[in-house]
C-alpha cells in the first residue's frame, strides 16, 4: 500500500514543484547584463559589490510622505559608473517599491555598444527611439543624441504598469 501511495504522490509532487519553480521564472525578466526585474535592493547592490564597483556610485529617493494620505510608494535611483561589454559608461538602476524595474547604460560609445550586442547576437531596434521585446517580457530600446550620449534602456512593463496604474489611480 505504502508503495502505491508513493508511486501515486512521488510523481505529483514533483510535477508540483516543476510548476511552481517554472511559474517562479517567469516573474522576472532580463534586464541589462545579469540584472534582472524584481530583484531586491540588497541583491543589486550585492552583485556590485561582488564586482567591486563601490566608488562614485549615488542613490536617490522619491516617496510618499509620512502625512501622504495615499498609498505608500517608492522609488529608488541608484547610478554610477559602470562597464557592460567592456564598454565604459554609466547604469541607472530604478526601483519601485523595492523591485528592480528598470536598467538604462548611458554611453558616449553607443555605436561601439551596438556592435558589441551584435556580436552576442542580442537583438537591436531597428533605429533609436524604436521599442522592442526581448527575453520574457523585457521592453528595450536606445535613443542617441546625435554625437553625444546613447541611452540603452531595459525594462519590465509588469512593474511599469503597476507604477502607472498607481499614478493614475492617486496623483
């Protein structure tokens, strides 16, 4: 009996937990180099660490004040220099409520970037302004000033609406 209960449950479970993990994956989503959507604060700021970024980096914070009748939100700004791709420039990473939602490289190599994410067969808007959808989920794009900066900007449009919906429903 004990058996037949086993060769009943064993099979379950681990469908189960296949589910489970596989719905996990989905709810992030790629964002520029091993960032990715929902990850905490800490995590981000562990894996610069761990790359022994430290130096010039600056946080910001936009929130609901401790009166603000509304529903609390967040949102934090951490930038400073950065390479991606061997290419120097500088990451954004925006937060809200504590989940990453969104990375922007800025660089005056952007032509040097493009041909760097060609040469890994990462896929590029057509022009700059152009949107595309990459990984899971992940909305990319650039925009270049002509001779300038090129921004590259990577983000999860779950956590994009979930802003926007709370902009909506109490600005």
């Amino acid at each position: 009996m004990r058996e037949k209960l086993l060769s009943f449950y064993l099979p379950l479970l681990l469908c189960l937990s296949f589910v489970a993990s596989a719905c996990g994956a989905e709810k992030s989503t790629r964002l520029a180099g091993e960032f990715q959507s929902y990850q905490t604060i800490a995590e981000a700021r562990d894996m610069l660490a761990k790359a022994g970024i430290k130096d010039g980096w600056k946080e910001n914070i936009q929130k609901t004040g401790s009166t603000d009748q509304r529903p609390p939100y967040e949102i934090l700004y951490m930038a400073g220099p950065f390479k991606l791709l061997d290419i120097e420039g500088r990451l954004r990473l925006t937060f809200y409520n504590g989940w990453l939602t969104e990375t922007q490289f800025s660089t005056l190599k952007g032509r040097e970037f493009i041909k760097a994410l060609r040469a890994r067969n990462v896929q590029i808007p057509e022009k700059s302004g152009a949107e595309i959808l990459t990984d899971v989920r992940t909305k990319f794009r650039f925009d270049s000033d002509p001779g300038q900066m090129t921004r590259f900007t990577w983000y999860d449009p779950k956590l994009e609406e979930e802003w926007n919906r709370w902009v909506a429903e109490h600005s």
